[in-house]
C-alpha cells in the first residue's frame, strides 16, 4: 500500500511540472472564434489558459513554443505551436501553455 501511495505522488509531481511552465512569455497569443466576437488577446501568458468556448483558430505570436491541448486542464494529448505559427483548434474545452 505504501509503495502504490509513493508511485501516485510521484506521478501527481510529474503531471504537475509538466503542466506549469517556468515562466511567462513575451508576446502575444491570439485565439479567433468566429466573424460575431472580438478575437482574444492573452498578453504574455504564462501557465495553464482556458480557451474560449467555440475557439477556431490560435495564432502564437509570442517567443515560445505553445502547447495546445484538448482537454481544459493542460494534461491531455497536445500539439506544439512554434512563433509565429498558428493552428486550428478544438472548439470546446480546449487549453494552451507557454
């Protein structure tokens, strides 16, 4: 029982850096929905960002890479955004990080 309880904390530790980055990024990272609503600016984001409901498009207009996941807690399957860049994404409960 002791080593399941040591192996879980170990994996909660893990999950958990993997998920909060170091620190913020310079830039911008800008998220399109559709032609009715004004597109989202998250100024130099940093952690684990909610996207809206109905996002379509995120552009990455930072320094750093941005990972783009489809779940709403930065944990599940991703895809790497490089400067620049952008990519369409999954238009519920989606997330990014820096």
């Amino acid at each position: 029982m002791k080593r399941v309880a040591m192996v879980l904390a170990g994996a909660a530790l893990l999950v958990g850096t993997s998920a909060m980055p170091a620190s913020a990024a310079s830039g911008d990272v800008i998220v399109f929905s559709n032609e009715i609503l004004q597109a989202s600016t998250y100024e130099n984001p940093s952690d684990c960002n909610l996207l809206p409901l109905g996002a379509h498009v995120l552009i990455n207009k930072t320094d750093e890479p941005v990972t783009v996941y489809g779940d709403p807690l930065c944990l599940g399957p991703s895809m790497v955004v490089q400067p620049g860049y952008g990519v369409h994404v999954p238009p519920a409960s989606a997330s990014f990080s820096v």
